[in-house]
C-alpha cells in the first residue's frame, strides 16, 4: 500500500474513533442501550437505541410498520394519521410544553436479511397547523429490525428538535428516559 493510501486509511479511522468516542451511553432500558451524540450543524443531537429483543422479528416488524397505530402505544405520539398521499400526520406530547404537529414523509424498506426499516423526515409539504400547536421543525429517525436468532436485534434512532421554546434541561431528559420510553413501549407493542 503507497504512503497516500495508507494515511487516507488512518484518517478514516481515527475519524470513526472520534465519531464512536463522541457517542455516549445514557441508559439502559428495555435490553436497550440509549446513547446520544454527536451532534450536528444545527446542535442537534442523534439519539439512538441499540436493543436485543427476545421476540420474532416478524411481531417487531408488524409494531414498527404500523405507523397509523403509534399513537395506541407510543404515549409521546397522540395522533398518527396516515393522509390520502401516504404522509403522516402526527401530534407529539410531552409534560410541561404544547403539543407538537409535524407530517411526515415515510419510506418503508424490506431488508436482505430478512428485516425491515422504516425512516422518516419532515415532508416537504405540511399539513396545516392547528390551534395551539406547535411546529416541529425537525423529526428525522427510523426503526431497523434485524433476525438475530430467534429473537430480534432493533434500533432505533431520533434527531428531533422540538422547536418553539423548550428548556435545555427537558430535552436532555428525554434524550435519556424519553427514548427510553419509547423503546420500552414498541417491546410492549411487538409482544
């Protein structure tokens, strides 16, 4: 291997050292490891569940594709409508601040390995906002169920950002026991 190519190889790595290194486990809930980190340009940061479920990838499957249902088990989600076009509407809550809107664009992939992944981002387009809501201006992340035996391995990652005036200290709590939270009732759900 030339010098260029090797050193271009050591900056790969020391770069996915740093990136590991500014990940940081924040609870373990639900045989899920949360963390958080980094952040991006905006300040925002990715949290992410890394899970191993006793459970049959096709129950987890089922709970995670059913996005017109999140709203019967997922207490942070009071309304998830799917509209005529295939976006979803959804209403979030949280103690202590207004309600949240934003639609979604979903796209929904079936895995090689017999998995699934279902991601979404704000879509281009968004329903118009209700009395007493606010705009969510971010809402980025996905469920990635994996066969792992006769169980599942799942994770889960969010980037959100609230909007309006939220303190720093409430979003760092649900950083840490909101996807916590979160994990604990999609298990409940696949079960």
């Amino acid at each position: 291997m030339n010098r260029t190519a090797l050193l271009t190889v050591l900056a790969c790595l020391l770069a996915t050292s740093a990136v590991a290194e500014e990940r940081k486990v924040v609870a373990n809930r639900a045989d899920c490891a949360i963390s958080v980190g980094p952040k991006d340009a905006a300040g925002l940061v990715l949290a992410m569940a890394d899970c191993t479920w006793p459970i049959a990838p096709a129950k987890v499957i089922a709970a995670v594709r059913a996005i017109e249902k999140h709203d019967d088990y997922l207490k942070s989600v009071s309304e998830s409508t799917i509209l005529a076009d295939g976006r979803v509407l959804q209403i979030h809550q949280a103690s202590g601040i207004s309600d949240r809107q934003i639609t979604l664009s979903v796209t929904n992939k079936d895995l090689p390995d017999g998995g699934f992944k279902t991601s979404w981002t704000r879509a281009g387009t968004q329903e118009a906002l209700r009395e007493d809501m606010v705009d969510a201006p971010v809402d980025d992340g996905s469920w990635e169920v994996h066969p792992d035996g006769a169980g599942s391995k799942v994770i889960y990652s969010l980037r959100y950002d609230a909007g309006g005036k939220v303190p720093n200290w409430l979003v760092q709590s649900f950083q840490k026991t909101g996807i916590a939270d979160i994990v604990e009732q999609m298990r409940a759900a696949a079960e």
